[in-house]
C-alpha cells in the first residue's frame, strides 16, 4: 500500500511560484506514472500533470504547458509540480496521486478511486 504526503501550498500573488512536493513511503516512485491532480471549487478533480513510470513521458493540461513542470527524484522516493506564472484560476487542492493500473490516466480524466491518493494541498492564488 503506497501512502502518499503532499507539502507546499499556500497563498500566493498572482504571477508567483509554488513547489509542491510529495513523498511516498510503502512504495516506489519509479515504479510508477504519478500524477497531479487539482480539485477547484465547484469542479470535478482532474489529472493536470503525468510523468510516467519510465520517468520521461510527461503531459500537461493546455493550460499549464510552459508554466509547470512534474519531476521526480527517486532518491528520495518523491514527486514535485514546479508551479510558475501563477493565476487566480490555478487555486484548488492538489492531490498527489499514484496510477494503480497503468494505462489508465488521461489528462482531464479525475482519475480511479483505487489509484493512491495524497491527502491534498491547498493552492489558493490571489492578491
């Protein structure tokens, strides 16, 4: 059983930064395609960002293409979103999530309820 722990959010001004980070334990990182997922009020979750489990293959929504990157570092078993040129739009709870069943992500999709789930960080973006 992966149990996963997101840190980093927080308030920020528009056009500000954020790093989150999650780290897993009862599991491996690499093992997996691990994924970014964000919860805004009144919305459905969606998959924003995906890193594959071969470490390479990444895939954003259109609307974080140049303004996050996803990233692992298998030495310390965690996943990051890089989050820049931020927006009020981008404010919702992010969820660090781990696919249980390869193939069956897509970006947008909300993902599977037996995937791994973190708890959630609050991202809220507003002056």
């Amino acid at each position: 059983q992966v149990q996963l722990v997101e840190s980093g959010g927080g308030l920020v001004q528009p056009g500000g930064s954020l790093r989150l980070s999650c780290t897993a334990s009862g599991g491996t990182v690499s093992d997996y395609s691990m994924g970014w997922f964000r919860q805004a009020p009144g919305k459905e979750r969606e998959l924003v960002a995906a890193l594959r489990w071969n470490g390479f293959d990444t895939n954003y929504a259109d609307s974080m293409k140049g303004r996050f990157t996803i990233s692992r570092d298998n030495a310390n078993n965690a996943l990051y979103l890089q989050m820049n040129s931020l927006v009020p739009e981008d404010t919702a709870v992010y969820y660090c999530a781990a696919e249980r069943h390869r193939g069956t992500w897509s970006i947008g999709d909300p993902g599977q309820d037996d995937d791994y789930w973190g708890q959630g960080t609050q991202v809220t973006v507003s002056a």
